[in-house]
C-alpha cells in the first residue's frame, strides 16, 4: 500500500513538474539588431599603415635577440615592431656616405 502510494506520488510530481516547464502564451519581447543603438563609436587604428596578412612575412631571428626585443617591448610600454623600428632607425643613422647610397639604390627597388 505504501508503494503503490509512493508511485502515485512521484508520478503526479512528475507531471506537475512537466507541466511547469511547458510554454505559456504569453508574449515574449523580441530584442533584435534594429533595437540596438549606439552612441558612441571609436575608431581604432594600430600602427602607422594598414597590412594585410598576405603582406606580412616572417622574420626568424635567434632566440636572445627575440627575447632582448620582447624586453624592450615591455619596458618601454611599446609593440615590438614599434621598438624594432626605432632600431632600425638609429642604425640607418650610423651608415656612411657609401653605405648610404647603397641603401638609398635597395629601397628604390
């Protein structure tokens, strides 16, 4: 008698909880992308010129100069290829008159 009492009871939890879980037919709201404003918009750009991805290619350097590359990142707050630039830079500055014009012949090709 207890079982069958037992079964009856879980049976019509059972069906009470099936049934809080069917939909209602209350209207939901919908919120779609015309619903969506926004008020303020950046525009961000890094870096001075725009590359894609098939422009880029890869420099394989040692291991102590990435990682002498990556400090100077991180202690001058800056990206890498922002400190490989000024590198650059004060290098190109160093070349001699010859060393120059070969330069200047490299990168008008």
């Amino acid at each position: 008698m207890l079982i069958q009492w037992l079964i009856r009871y879980y049976l019509k939890e059972r069906r009470l909880r099936s049934m809080a879980l069917l939909p209602t037919n209350k209207e939901k709201k919908k919120i779609g992308a015309a619903d969506i404003e926004i008020a303020d918009d950046i525009n961000v750009e890094l870096g001075k010129s725009k590359y894609t991805a098939k422009d880029r290619r890869p420099v394989q350097v040692d291991p102590p100069v990435l990682k002498t590359i990556r400090d100077l990142s991180y202690a001058k707050d800056k990206p890498m290829y922002d400190i490989v630039a000024l590198a650059m830079d004060a290098l190109i500055d160093t070349l001699s008159e010859e060393e120059r014009n070969i330069y200047n012949r490299r990168i008008k090709d």
